[in-house]
C-alpha cells in the first residue's frame, strides 16, 4: 500500500508518451471530415507529428506512417461514409502516434 501526499499526482510510466486531450480533440476535429485529398490542416498536423503521408496510386488504399518505426495506418481513399470514415482515420491516428511514442521510449530504455 502507498499512501500520498496531498497534491501528488502519480502518474503512470505509460502516460508520458500520450498525447494530451487538447492534442486528441485537435486531430479528431481537423479530421472529422473527409475529402479525397487531405487538407492544409490535416497536413500541417501530419508534420507536427513527424507522420509520413503515402497517397495511393490506383484508387486503393493510403497509409500514414510513424517515423522511424514501420508503423502505419491504411485507409481507404474513397470512403463510402466520410464523417465516420474521417473519426476512423483521426482515432487510428492517435493510436498510431501514441504506439510510435511508446517505441521511442523502450529503444531508449533498453539501450540505458
């Protein structure tokens, strides 16, 4: 049993590669909508993440990588229903950005 002081916030090891609920609610929003080609904004966030974008070539599926990884995500470029679609594509997104983060962070942990 561990007791704590007042004020102390403990938090898991787990919560240092996550991404604030400011950042998740930028992601969802920016791309809760889905067109065939992704947005300045979408793009801009695409970056900010380090997230390489693969469009596709035939009408098949796309897929947005994590750095460093070979993590990615496959969506289809013409979705049927473009607002689920597009909150699909958002959460898949933060998984895919949060489970990069977590690589990171055991590759440097194993190589202390």
């Amino acid at each position: 049993l561990e007791v704590l002081e007042k004020g102390y916030h403990y938090v898991e090891e787990h919560e240092d590669y996550r991404l604030m609920q400011e950042e998740k609610s930028e992601i969802r929003n920016s791309f809760k909508e889905r067109r065939d080609r992704l947005t300045r904004a979408q793009t801009d966030i695409l970056k900010r993440y380090e997230l390489a974008y693969s469009p596709s070539t035939g009408g098949g599926y796309s897929r947005i990588f994590y750095k460093n990884t070979g993590n990615s995500i496959s969506f289809s470029s013409t979705p049927r229903d473009k607002r689920f679609a597009g909150i699909n594509m958002a959460n898949d997104i933060i998984h895919l950005i949060e489970e990069g983060r977590k690589q990171e962070h055991e590759k440097k942990v194993k190589k202390s």
